[in-house]
C-alpha cells in the first residue's frame, strides 16, 4: 500500500458509473462505499453493482468500505470482496477488536483500513494496530462524536476529538503503521472550514483525510504540502548539514543534529523532494 495517501474519495456502491469517474479525479485512492452512503433497502443491490464493477474491472484498484460486524450484511460483502484483484483494501468501520480485523483479512484475503469511530475502538487500538493485516488506521469522527454524544461544533467536541485523533496518531507509529488519515470534512461548500481542517490533519502528523466530494481533492492536497517558508529552512538544513560533514554543527544561531536533519528530511519528503 502507497504510503504518500493523501486523499481517499467516497463513492457510493449505488452509483456505480461514478467509480470510473473517481478513479480518474486525482485522489489518491477511492473508496466504493457499502456502508452509510448505501440506504438499508438497497444493500444487496448496491453489492451485486460493486460485483458487477470488479468483474468488468480487474486492472482498477480502490478500497471497499464493507459494512461493520455487527450489521447484517458484514458476511456477504466480505465474501463479494473475496478474490477480487481490483480490490486493494477492505475498509471496516467501527473497528473494535482484533479478531474482527483477522476474520476480515481471512474472509477477503486484502490489507485492512480499521475505521475507529467507537469508543471501543479508541480504547483497544493497541491491539487493533498490531492485528495481522492491518495496512493503516482511520479515524471517523462523525460517528465517534455521535458514539460519545458530543455537542456538534462546541469546545468540548474539540478536546474529545483531538484526544481520540491523538490515540489513533499514537498507537499508528507504535506499531510501525503508516500515518492514518483523518475523517471527512462533511460541508463540501466551506473552502475555509476545509482548509483549516486539513491543514489542522497535517501539523498532527496525519497522511490525508478522507473526502466526500471531488471538488475538496485538490485543495486538501494543497494543503498536505508543508509550508514553503519549512521547505527552505529544510533544504538549506540539509545543504548546511552536507557541506560541514559532522555529527552536529551551528545553523543560523542554533545547533543542527542528527534529530534536526531527520526532521529536515522529512519536510522535503512531504514536498516532494530528495533529502540526500
């Protein structure tokens, strides 16, 4: 699985015409969505068009975003999901516990997206991250908001929310995981409230966020870039670094080490850029 995944682009199973049109929108991955953008009535319709799709489609590649153990529908579209080439991930949301995320990976035989939006799942997240088959972690903060019954917008929303998305943050690079990506950003026509969001995901240490529309693709690309005022310091870190040919030396006024460089490095690895 890429570890450059910035963005991640819902679309619903029902609209099947869409996928190609996704694939195709310069997201980094796509995810046909089986889950909450798929009413009740219309889950086993919604699977047979994603069957139809990956049938006629086995050079595409995207995530399927199954819905959770507890429903109804888990076993049939884990098995729609069996042996399908086009199908790079399964994504589980309310992931709670470890053996959900193995019998996933077994039923499917694809890398597994946990989608933590539980409080449950925020408090088993150490074994959840070290389960077999895990690719990377999610966090869905619309459902853990509800799950705790938060007041939508308010401070306290916040706090709680920058506890869970820390935990998911955590326990990620504790288990050797690439970076997860943040929840969605629901108002399509906020522009600002997006921006701040994903530049927010960003300075966290989040990889992308997941998106709901196409239009949101490029702004929260533009703003996974790091800053260009970081992107200098860091080549010239890494200039100064080269050209003294020590442990540790004086940049600027301050004292460069090993931890400094690394830190430079990754900057221009966000930007895009070689640190060597």
């Amino acid at each position: 699985m890429q570890t450059v995944l910035r963005t991640a682009l819902f679309v619903p199973a029902t609209r099947p015409e869409r996928i190609p049109k996704a694939l195709a929108s310069g997201a980094d991955t796509v995810i046909v969505d089986l889950e909450d953008a798929v009413e009740h009535l219309a889950k086993d319709s919604a699977r047979e068009a994603l069957c139809d799709f990956l049938g006629t489609h086995p050079d595409a590649r995207l995530w399927v975003r199954v819905n959770d153990a507890a429903t109804p529908w888990h076993a049939d579209d884990l098995a729609g999901c069996l042996d399908r080439p086009a199908v790079a991930a399964v994504m589980l949301p309310k992931a709670e516990n470890a053996a959900q995320i193995k019998h996933v990976a077994q039923a499917t035989g694809a890398a597994v997206v946990p989608i933590i939006e539980t409080a449950s799942g925020v408090l088993n997240l150490a074994e959840i991250a070290a389960a077999p088959g895990v690719a990377r972690l999610a966090f869905g903060s619309l459902d853990y908001a509800l799950d705790l019954g938060l007041t939508a917008d308010s401070a306290g929303e916040a706090v709680l929310l920058g506890h869970a998305r820390a935990q998911v943050l955590l326990h990620s690079r504790a288990a050797g995981l690439p970076a997860p990506l943040d929840g969605v950003y629901p108002d399509i026509q906020d522009i600002v409230g997006l921006r701040t969001a994903a530049t927010r995901a960003r300075d966290m240490g989040f990889a992308g966020m997941l998106c709901i529309h196409p239009a949101q693709i490029a702004l929260v690309h533009e703003a996974f870039l790091p800053p260009a005022a970081d992107v200098d310091w860091a080549r010239r870190v890494v200039r100064a670094y080269q050209e003294a040919g020590a442990g540790a030396f004086r940049f600027e006024g301050k004292m460069v080490d090993a931890p400094v460089v690394a830190r430079a490095r990754q900057v221009l690895a966000r930007a895009g850029e070689r640190g060597d």
